[in-house]
C-alpha cells in the first residue's frame, strides 16, 4: 500500500491546479469595466448586487496555461479544463504537450492520476481536504472555477467595509477559519478571497485581476493563487487561452496500465 507523501512535487502541483486551475478566455475578448468602491453599503446589499451576476451555462471547455512556484522549484504547464455544470469536471495537466497528470471530479468522488510516479489517487472529499489543509468539496471547485465565492455568502453573517477601494465582506461566525470576500464596485464581481486558519499557519488566497464577459457570462481572464502553509509558499499564475461554451464533449478518463494506488492518510 502506498501512502502519498507531502514531498510529492507532482501531485501536490496537481492537487493544487485541481483546487483552482481556472478559466477562460476568448478569441474577442469583451473586458468588463471596474469601479472603485466609495459609498459604504450593507453586507446584504453587497451579497444582492453579487447574485445578480450571470453564471448560467451547461458546458466548458478551456485551455490554460499555468506556472508553478515554490520556495525550490518553477514549473510552466498547460491545462486542459472540461466542466458538466454541477455534474463533473475534467482536468489535464500537460507538460511538452505530454499528459502529466488528469483528473476526473463529481460532487462525491475525486480520481486522478500523474505519470511522474506512476501513481493513482481514488476517493472522497474528505482525504483530500485534510491533505491540503482547507475544506474542498465539487462547489467550491467549481466556484472557484467560475471566479464566484467559494461559500454560498447567503448562509453566513458578514461585515461590510471598503478596503483598497474594494467593498470586503468578512465573515463574523466562524472563529477558527477566517474567511474574507473582495468585490469590485461596477459588477460586484469577485477581486479576492481569502481563507485562513490561523491556529494551523494555513492561508490561501485567489486573485482575479481581469474579467471578460461572454454570452452574458463573467469570467476571469487571469487567476493568482497563493498557498502558505507553514511559512512556506506556493503560487500559481493561470492565464486563459480559449474557451467554448455550451458544446457537446467527451469526459474521457482511465488509468493507465500498471499504476500503483495511493492513500492519503
């Protein structure tokens, strides 16, 4: 039985990718105007304004290309993204166009491969969670996916400032997890979030510089993401190349003969 080890640089890399390997981009690209935030509004106004922001659609397709940073080592990757609305999510991650490592999501089940190690992970949301230090599950993948808040902002309390001239919504129940939402003011759509255990030195924050809007659709043009667990960092700059929406496709997933199951304990 082999139990994953967290020196792992491919997998940690592809877990990491699968957490919050992003979207999109066009061939036209229609940019979405910004606007600084001045007047101060309710906590409820802000989370309205939000919801009001367009985010149907019934497939994905999307070509990305990442770089990966750690305190020893720089990786540039290409990332291949196929999402089923609310039904599953497909991820390849290609290194010289070789398929390094793929990944078949649903709402209760994780699976992927990576070719370094020649190794496959099957399981639920639970494991993995705990190996990455913060809770995952198929909608928050998604969310994150899509540019939108990680959490459903209407099933929590939350303060209301301006801060960077972005209006911040920070959550006021939880008290082991601290959980911060930046928007801007035009679109009310999501700048940065933050998430953070303090007790356990675990951080994580996305960044969404640019949006584009498609079809009546936002979303992101590019994606920071910076992991600090520990004192120790890790970053990933996604830029989107193209995108499809609403098409028919394949979500071709199997593991390649002779590779060993992993476990994460």
């Amino acid at each position: 039985m082999n139990y994953l080890k967290r020196n792992d640089k491919m997998t940690r890399l592809f877990s990491l990718l699968l957490m919050v390997v992003l979207l999109v981009s066009c061939k036209s690209k229609q940019l979405v105007a910004s606007a600084d935030a001045n007047d101060e509004i309710s906590a409820q106004n802000i989370i309205s304004k939000y919801n009001n922001n367009n985010f149907d659609f019934s497939t994905l397709y999307i070509k990305a290309a990442a770089k990966y940073q750690d305190e020893k080592q720089s990786q540039n990757v290409t990332a291949e993204i196929k999402i089923k609305k609310n039904e599953k999510i497909l991820v390849s991650v290609r290194f010289l166009g070789i398929t390094m490592a793929k990944a078949l999501i649903t709402p209760t089940s994780v699976q992927y491969y990576e070719k370094i190690n020649g190794s496959y992970f099957e399981g639920d949301y639970i494991a993995l969670s705990n190996w990455l230090g913060t809770d995952l599950d198929f909608n928050k993948v998604q969310n994150m996916l899509l540019g939108k808040a990680l959490d459903d902002l209407s099933k929590s309390k939350y303060k209301a400032t301006i801060v960077d001239k972005l209006y911040k919504l920070e959550e006021v129940e939880n008290t082991t997890t601290k959980k911060d939402f930046y928007f801007e003011a035009e679109q009310f759509l999501v700048r940065k979030q933050e998430i953070a255990q303090p007790d356990q030195a675990r951080k994580i924050m996305v960044l969404y510089p640019q949006y584009q809007k498609q079809n009546e659709l936002f979303l992101p043009l590019l994606l920071n993401i910076e992991a600090n667990q520990n004192e120790k960092k890790t970053t990933i700059d996604i830029d989107y190349k193209t995108v499809t929406l609403n098409e028919e496709f394949g979500f071709p997933y199997s593991v390649p003969d002779g590779y060993e199951r992993i476990y994460i304990k």
